[in-house]
C-alpha cells in the first residue's frame, strides 16, 4: 500500500498541473520534485486562485504578457495560427495550440469559440487578450465570462460603451469633457452626414466606431472626395473589425496628439500615469511617442489629467486602458476616445529599463532566422528609452538605433534617423500630420549595410551564377592586385619612392578650375608636344576589362594614376557602356563612382564618351533631358564630353557645348 505524501509536498502538486512535474522519487523524504512551476512560486513568494492564462494574441504583446505571468508564478498558454507555426511568441510559452484551422492568417486569431473551447480543454483560468484582434471585442469578453473565465480586460458593458467611439462621445458629452464636433452618432450613408458638412464645413475626418490603429480613418478636404472616402472607410473598418459603423468630426489642423495612460482596479480606484506625446504619425499610425509631453501648459496637462480619470470613473473601468486628446494650436483640448485595453506604447509610461542602460526592447518577430509573413503587422522589435531629460532620451535612441543591425529586411530606422535629427523633432514642437507635411524626411539616411550586399551578391551568384559572360567558376587571380611603386621624376635613379598616400595636385585640370574653359582650350592648342588621352579606366578594351571593374578596383589605384599620369590630357572614365553596365551588371551607381574617383584625382581632367543625340543610353533624348544629364555630370565631376555620332542631331552637340561653357566659368 502506498504512502500518502505530506501536505507540503501536496501543496506543490495541483491536480490540474500534476502532469508538468517531473515523476520520480524526491532525493529527501518530504521534499518536492523541483521544477519550472515550483521555482517559479517561490520567486513570486506567493500563490493566487488563479494559475493558468491564455493570451489570444501573438508576437510582442504576447511574449510581455508571458513573462509578467511567469514572474506571478502563473502557467502559460499561447495560440498560433499555421502562418505563426515558427513564431517566436509560441517558443516563449508553456504551451501552445494551433487556432483556427483552415481559416486565412487573420481570421485564426478572431475565431472566438475556437480559442475558448482550446481554454476550456486545457485547464485555463485566465484570456488575456493583448491589442488588436479581439481586444475590444464585447461579445469575446462576454463569451469568456460565460464560460467560466477571466476575462484579463474591462467588462463587455464597459467595452461596449468605451470600444465604440460614438458612444464614447456621448458619455464625455455627458460628463462635461470637450469633444471635437462630430457628428451626434453613426453615419449610416455619406449623405447622411451631408447636414454635418453644411454647418462646419471641410476638413472633416471619417472614423470607424469601432477599433483603431488608424485603420478605417479618411481625411475629406473637398466634396469631391467624399463620396469615395466614405466607402473606403466604410469598408476598411468592416474587413478589419468586423463592423463598418462609421462617424464623421471636425479635421483640425496641426493638433497635438496627447493621450493619458490609467489604471483601474475592480475595486473602483482610478490613477493616471500621466501623458505622452504622440504626435508623430504616419497615416494616423503612432511612429514616435514621447513621455512627458513637452512644451505642453500645465494648466492644460492638468485639464487633461482631470478629464481622463473622469471618464474612466463614469463607465466603472477596470484594467490599463489609453484616454487620448486632441490639442489645438490655442492650447484647447479635446477627447477622442478610450481604448478599453492595453497598448503598444504603454511601455514608455510604465517603463521599466532592460537592454541596456536606459534602453527597453520588447522583441515581435524579429529574432535570428525569422521569416516575415506579409500576413500581421510587421513590428520587429519596439525600442523604449529614458533619459533626464528629453533631449538625453532623444540622444540614447539615436545611440540605440545605430547600434542594431538587421538583414534581410527592410526597416524604418533609416526614415528614424532623419525624424530624430530634424530641427522640428529636435525642438519637441511636432503635429499629427507633421511627417505628411514635411517631405524632408524621406531623404533617408544611407548606410553602408556590407553585409546585406554582400549576401545579395552570393545569393545571386549561388543562384543564378556569374553575371559576367565567359566566366566560370571562382575568378582565377587569386592574389591581391599589386600596386606599383612610382619614382621621382626628379631622381629616378636614387631618389626614393613617390608617396602617394595623397592626390597628386598639379595637372592640367588646374587651367580648368582656374582659369576656365576658353583657357584650358588655348593651352592645348599652343602645347608643342603630344597630350595624352587614357582611355583604361573607360571600355577602350571593348568592354573586356573596365567594364568589368569595381569601383573599389579603380579607388585602389586612383591616387598613384593621379601622379603617374599627371600630364595627361584626360582619363576618359565615363559615358557608353561605363554607365550602363556599372548600374546593371556590377550594382553600382555610376554618379557615386564619379564623384569617388574625382576626390581621389583631382588634378587630371574626366573626360566622357556621349553619342550626341542619346548622351549614354540607346535612344534619343530631349534637348532638356541631354541638358541636364550634362549639368549632372559637370556637377559630380566631370570636364570635358568627347561626342561621337556628331552627325546625328547638332543640337544635341550643343547643349554639350553650352553645359561645359556655363559650368566651368
């Protein structure tokens, strides 16, 4: 007959989590088998009713709700849909189950009955239902309260009144906050809100009632367009929450976009986190928010403070939920709704430092071998960071984004890089629709990125194979290209080595800068001797050898041309097939290779091989277009246009003519 174990070590095995203990005999009488769960209750120090939780979501948000769970010694439980099977927020889990069989990417994580019947099978107290998807879904709420669970959320009547934004409207209307003009409820056809446009006029902003993330939202300027930005809204609000009730307000112009986090228990306490700034946008999607707020009055943070915690204490709210305003260019603020849930950027109010000093990331699907599917959002990884002040914290991200390095993938940082540098940002001074207003920002910053390129180059010649025609196989030079050593023309004999570890600086390209172009043309013609035209560095080998040459394999020998042939008339290094082939078989820019290599020869004059009716390409040309194809070149370089096929089209010879005269002078 068996022995019955002690109530201790009765204590530690719950009979729903009997299965997760290892099996086997303590190593003392009395003591439990140890395992995750145990290790993990006696870190948190104590043991509530509730011990098993589901979060009916994926990536990010997912993993932070797994780690808080395993700190409070709770048991884990993730979904996934098959496009997520390789996901990273499944391996973080206890356990996790496939969602929605059969059904598209999307659709798995909204199937409701699906994701409580694998809560209810699975022994789950707990579903949390993170951002997005099911979040602000009343009926899932309800669904999981029916069922016996926690729903980890507001009640479905509090989501219900908060989730839709018409309602909400009323209530805010109710308890004296300021709303943006609006339209008093839903707008069932875009001619039912014709009254509205009447009496205030364009802008107007077109808003689904239900969800967010600026998806189902249509900015309206002018009549034309609104008949058409109505049925997008309508039906981009239907495909992403199911529910195409929309609403229609005032547009106002350049506010600030300021919302507040809070927290309420089930008790009735309500406290706010303060504000955050998340005015920088890009098609109504947050980019870059800022806590605290800056240049915001007090007064007008106190207002907006105040409003929020009274809206949250009107409905009876529980949990973390968002209270997000609108501020005028006077300083007046306006509500714009409450999500009912948490949010992706709560983490720079309540933040907590890991990563680095001051630096919090909290990783999606961005991990070593990850596949992006196009089928979710796309966050890699989200970035928080602290500093004293609000120019540190700008700063240390600026530090944290140069110092992460992704492949394979496009990102945004380039485009961040240019926001965190631009003098408005700077200034803590940006609007909702600032990113839209300032083109500026899209000249991105360029990277070197070696390591991509030189992944996409072995990628291409695994697959594909060498582009250049003939080769096969490695190339055979298999050493490193010599670089010849020049003497003195001074001492050729027991003179030392040329150092030319700088451009050489006297040339003929000298009368050019100098003096102009009629100069340098009366030079030639009065010079006794013969000058000499270099053509290697161009395809006078009939596209055998430069043609085939790197930039870099011209660069290693730039400086040491530049004194060896000093005296040269030119180096002709551009034009024909040089163009062509550097963009399509070498991946280069040709304008780049241009400007490189004048830096480093600065005294020879670059000289280029043209047709005159198609410049460098195969076709004729515009006057215009050869014009300012040549005005391009002079600017990045280059001096004298060697034209052939002058027969073709004289005008075209003549803007070659005039773009050297006008430039050079």
């Amino acid at each position: 007959m068996s022995q019955r174990p002690p109530v201790e070590q009765q204590s530690l095995f719950p009979p729903r989590l009997a299965s997760h203990f290892a099996p086997g005999t303590p190593s003392a009488p009395g003591t439990p088998v140890h395992s995750i769960q145990t290790i993990r209750r006696k870190a948190a120090g104590h043991h509530g009713p509730l011990t098993k939780i589901l979060v009916a979501n994926r990536g990010e948000i997912a993993i932070r709700v797994f780690r808080t769970s395993h700190e409070l010694a709770m048991h884990t439980v993730a979904i996934y849909s098959y496009e997520d099977r390789m996901s990273a927020h499944r391996q973080k889990a206890d356990e996790a189950y496939q969602v929605g069989k059969g059904l598209t990417p999307v659709a798995a994580y909204l199937a409701q009955d699906d994701i409580i019947s694998i809560a209810l099978e699975h022994g789950v107290d707990m579903i949390h239902p993170g951002y997005g998807f099911l979040s602000e879904n009343a009926e899932f709420a309800r669904k999981v309260e029916q069922a016996g669970l926690a729903f980890v959320g507001p009640s479905p009547e509090v989501i219900d009144a908060l989730g839709d934004k018409t309602k909400a409207r009323s209530i805010a209307i109710k308890i004296g906050v300021p709303v943006v003009p609006g339209t008093p409820g839903p707008v069932g056809s875009y001619e039912d809100g014709a009254s509205f446009i009447e009496e205030h006029g364009f802008p107007v902003i077109i808003k689904a009632a239900m969800g967010g993330g600026g998806r189902g939202m249509r900015v309206v300027r002018e009549d034309s367009e609104f008949k058409d930005a109505f049925s997008r809204a309508v039906s981009e609000a239907k495909s992403a929450f199911g529910d195409g009730t929309v609403f229609i307000e005032r547009f106002l112009d350049k506010p600030r976009h300021i919302e507040v986090q809070i927290l309420a228990d089930g008790q009735g306490n309500c406290v706010h986190l303060f504000e955050r700034d998340c005015s920088v946008q890009r098609r109504h999607q947050k980019v870059v928010e800022v806590a605290p707020a800056t240049h915001l009055p007090e007064d007008v943070r106190q207002a907006i403070l105040s409003d929020a915690l009274k809206l949250a204490e009107s409905v009876g709210y529980r949990n973390a939920g968002t209270a997000e305003f609108l501020v005028d260019q006077m300083g007046r603020h306006y509500f714009i709704e409450i999500n009912p849930r948490i949010q992706v950027e709560h983490t720079i109010t309540v933040y907590r430092s890991a990563g680095g000093n001051g630096v919090r990331l909290d990783a999606s699907s961005g991990f070593a071998g990850a596949q992006i599917t196009p089928h979710y959002d796309s966050l890699l990884v989200k970035v928080t960071v602290s500093g004293t002040t609000y120019e540190v914290a700008r700063r240390k991200m600026l530090r944290a984004l140069v110092e992460f390095r992704i492949r394979g993938v496009k990102t945004n940082i380039p485009f961040l890089f240019r926001l965190l540098t631009h003098d408005v940002f700077i200034a803590g001074k940006t609007w909702t629709t600032f990113i839209d207003d300032t083109p500026d920002l899209f000249k991105l910053v360029q990277t070197q990125n070696r390591a991509q390129k030189l992944l996409a180059y072995l990628g291409d010649l695994a697959v594909n194979g060498s582009g250049i025609k003939g080769q096969v196989g490695e190339p055979g030079l298999k050493t490193d290209v010599v670089i010849p050593k020049l003497q003195d023309r001074t001492n050729p004999d027991t003179g030392p080595p040329l150092d030319c570890s700088l451009p050489c600086e006297i040339g003929w390209r000298n009368i050019i800068v100098k003096q102009g172009p009629e100069a340098f043309a009366k030079a030639v013609r009065q010079y006794p001797g013969t000058l000499i035209m270099d053509t290697t560095w161009r395809d006078a080998h009939q596209s055998l050898l430069a043609t085939r040459l790197r930039t870099i394999d011209m660069v290693n020998i730039a400086k040491e041309t530049s004194y060896a042939l000093a005296n040269a008339y030119s180096l002709e290094c551009w034009g024909g097939a040089t163009f062509d082939v550097s963009m399509r078989f070498l991946y280069e820019d040709p304008w780049e290779r241009l400007r490189t290599l004048r830096k480093l020869v600065p005294n020879i004059p670059f000289q280029a091989l043209v047709r005159g009716a198609n410049a460098v390409g195969y076709t004729s040309y515009a006057d215009n277009v050869i014009y300012d194809f040549c005005k391009k070149a002079v600017e990045n370089g280059l001096d004298i246009f060697r034209v052939f096929d002058s027969l073709n089209y004289i005008e075209n010879v003549s803007q070659y003519f005039f773009r050297f005269i006008c430039l050079l002078m």
